[in-house]
C-alpha cells in the first residue's frame, strides 16, 4: 500500500477518478467541480465573509489524500456514544471507509447507512437526485475541492414513514499530517424519522490536518431529524465546511453543532425551510483555547410561509483565542407569517481573547416576526467568590459557572448522554485565569 499522499493536481485528479470507478453521473460532477475549483481564486480578506478570518498560512500543496486505504489504526473513542444502545455505527480514517454495521431490522426495511463511497456504486440512481442538492460546489473555491475530491463519505438514507428509534453514530478520524474530505448525506423521505450522532476528531499523535467537508441534511414532507455533530479535531487541522439542511413543508430539524477543535475553522452552517409549516432548531456550543479562531457563519432562510427558525450559539473563549459568528436570518417575499429568532453570547475566560459576533436580518415579507441579539462579557467575580465562600476552589468555581453558561443549550439537547458528553468535554478544557 502505498502511503505518500497524492496533491491536488490534475495528474492527480484524473488518476483519483479513474481509481474510483463509480457512475458516469457521479464522474461528470467531480469534472465540472474541479473545473469551478481550477477557475476560482483563493478567499481572502478582501471577501466581506472572510474579512475576520486570515487564512495567508494556510498551504493547500501540503496535503494530498492518501491512494489507498491507511493502515490499521486505533480510533479515536466516540465521546458520544456512552451508554447509548446505537441503531448502527460507521467509520471513516483519512478520508476512506474503515467501517459500518446497520442492525439488520433497519436494513430489512429499506434503510441505507455507511459508507457513501460503497452505496453509491449499489443504489446510485437514488442517490443520485441527492447529491450536491443542497451544497453546490459554485459557492467557494473549498465547496468545489470538496465536490471534486469528496472520500471517506456517509450516507443515511430512511424510506417514507420509517422511524428509527434507535440513533446512528457516524465517526471521522484523522491522523497526523492526513486529509479528510468526507461527505456527509441524509436524506429522510416524507415522514420519516431519525436520530443521527456524528464525531469528528484526531488520532493520538495530533499531527497537522486538513479536512475540506460538506454536509447535506435533507428532511422530507413531515420528517424528522436530530442532527448532533461534535467537532473535536486537533488543535492543528485546518477545518473548513459547508453545511447546509433543506427542510420542506411539516419537517422538523434540530440541528446541534458542538465546535471545540481545529488550529481555523471556517464553517458555513445553513439552513433552508422550503416547505410550509417547516420547523428549525439550532444550537451551537464554541469552546476555544490557545490560538485557535473559530469562524461560524448562519443563515436561517425562510423560503416558504408559515415557518419558524430558532437559533441560539453560545460560545467560551480562553487564551489568545478568538470566535467570529455572522448570522443571517433572511426571508423571502413570500414567506408570511414567519417566526425567526437568532442569539449569540460569548463568556470571556480571558482578556486577551476576542469575540466578534455579527447578526442580522433581511426581511422581503411584510408580515413577520424575526428578533436577534448578542451579548458578550467576562465571568462575574462576585459569583466566582460566591462559590469559594462554599469551599469550590477558583478552578470549580469557574468550571461550574461555564456549565450554568452552556446549560441553555444543552436543556434543548434531547438525548441526556450527548448533554453528559458535551458538558465533560467542555469542563476538561477549562482552566485557571486571572
């Protein structure tokens, strides 16, 4: 097996498709992705939505994807798996398959998951109006890289009317100096339901990374999804993602992103209500440290009347570190009698660290209600010497009121163990400061 890593050449391109051997469709897709990649310029902070984020370190020719599967490692622990009987399971490392299992009374019932790379060879023709629906690769030049070079995949797809009560865990590693390009796909067809856990994190040795990721939510006519994803890289893997849910008329989507690692993180995180009556809920949990800089943009795009959006991102900042959250909640002419709502507040663990935080609207109907704010502030030291008149110390004092911080969020969460999971991993991060 070889292991020297392939760049993003177009030698390398041409010999990455002709290795994969899928459908013609899919191969056109790559071709006219990687075209639009070869044609667009690198972001840079001339761009209104990369003005905060400086990405001039950043060297695409240092990473490639391996040829061939990796040799057999050991996976990163899933941290939200913890006494959750699990539907099904699967796993990728540096962008290939490493492994996947359904409990057979779900795949006897017509339900699609693993390994996007191996179903789309088997059920192409019903994937094929899914995929690249709701992330095109026209957006930016990482959405076309992505489109072009997308590995190591996932694919959840439930048929009308299945409701899996059991949720699925999907997990993608990455080792040190590795390329992660997954692509993520669900597709629920008209009332159907599911619970969908997805990890992302780093192998032991924490070496440099880069993972260029989509991921595409797509709710039929009265479905339902619970979409949790932890982000929890290294602290040095490049991260940057599209990710986008389209829910049509009656779907239901919680959508819960919890963003802890990765040296810079660019993610764009939409949202679109398509169909009346659609219903969103979004929550996101930053956690920063060190040097590392976080960048979430939202859009909650109301495109149909009669829906409601809720979002609601929390962050925690330490060190050196910094957040950018830009949100929009935008609504469409004909979208009346619509119900959005976006928050952001960030606690300042530190007085080095730097949160902006950007919200906005844009209303083309004339009959809404969209509200939004933001706050920002340091931990309150009256509370912090509170807690240590009862014997906490500075360290416990501090933990337990990041806790009460974040607990907003994690009272939306309706899985308790993902709460437990990401209430310990936030707390193992938090340390003393001044």
């Amino acid at each position: 097996m070889s292991t020297t890593a392939i760049g993003f050449s177009q030698e390398a391109f041409d010999a990455f498709v002709e290795s994969r051997r899928e459908p013609a469709w899919l191969r056109d897709l790559r071709a006219s992705a990687w075209k639009t990649f070869t044609g667009l310029p690198f972001p840079s902070q001339r761009d209104e939505e990369w003005m905060r984020t400086d990405i001039r370190l950043f060297r695409l020719d240092q990473f490639g994807l391996l040829p061939e599967g990796p040799a057999a490692a050991k996976l990163p622990d899933g941290l939200l798996t913890h006494q959750v009987e699990l539907g099904g399971q699967t796993a990728a490392l540096d962008s290939h398959p490493h492994s996947a299992a359904l409990d057979p009374k779900w795949a006897r019932q017509g339900v699609l998951f693993g390994s996007l790379d191996e179903l789309v060879l088997e059920h192409g023709e019903r994937i094929r109006p899914h995929l690249a629906r709701a992330v095109r690769p026209e957006i930016d030049k990482f959405a076309a890289l992505h489109a072009a070079w997308w590995s190591g995949g996932t694919l959840l797809y439930v048929p009308r009317g299945m409701v899996i009560d059991q949720p699925l865990h999907m997990l993608s590693a990455l080792s040190s100096g590795a390329t992660d390009l997954g692509h993520t796909l669900v597709v629920l067809e008209e009332n159907a339901e599911a619970t969908l856990l997805a990890e992302t994190a780093s192998t032991a040795d924490q070496g440099p990374g880069l993972h260029c990721g989509a991921i595409e939510l797509l709710v039929g006519p009265g479905a339902r999804l619970r979409y949790v994803n932890l982000q929890h890289w290294s602290n040095k893997v490049w991260h940057f993602a599209h990710q986008k849910g389209l829910v049509d008329t009656g779907g239901q989507l919680q959508w819960t992103i919890a963003a802890l690692g990765s040296r810079l993180a660019k993610v764009n995180q939409h949202v679109a209500l398509v169909g009346a009556d659609a219903n969103v809920q979004v929550n996101g949990v930053m956690f920063t440290e060190g040097k590392q800089h976080l960048s979430y943009h939202t859009l909650q795009h109301h495109q149909a009347p009669h829906c409601k959006s809720d979002l609601l991102y929390k962050g925690a900042l330490q060190d050196v570190s910094r957040t950018v959250w830009r949100g929009m909640i935008k609504v469409d002419k004909g979208a009346q009698k619509t119900d959005g709502y976006q928050r952001n507040d960030n606690l300042m663990l530190s007085d080095h660290a730097r949160s902006d935080s950007i919200p906005g609207l844009e209303i083309l109907a004339d009959d809404v209600r969209c509200t939004h704010g933001s706050t920002t502030g340091r931990v309150d030291d009256e509370q912090v010497f509170y807690a240590r008149c009862r014997g906490l110390t500075r360290k416990e004092a501090i933990r337990m009121i990041v806790a009460g911080f974040f607990q907003q969020v994690f009272d939306r969460i309706t899985i308790e163990s993902v709460r437990e999971a990401l209430g310990k991993a936030i707390g193992r991060r938090i340390r003393e400061y001044d």
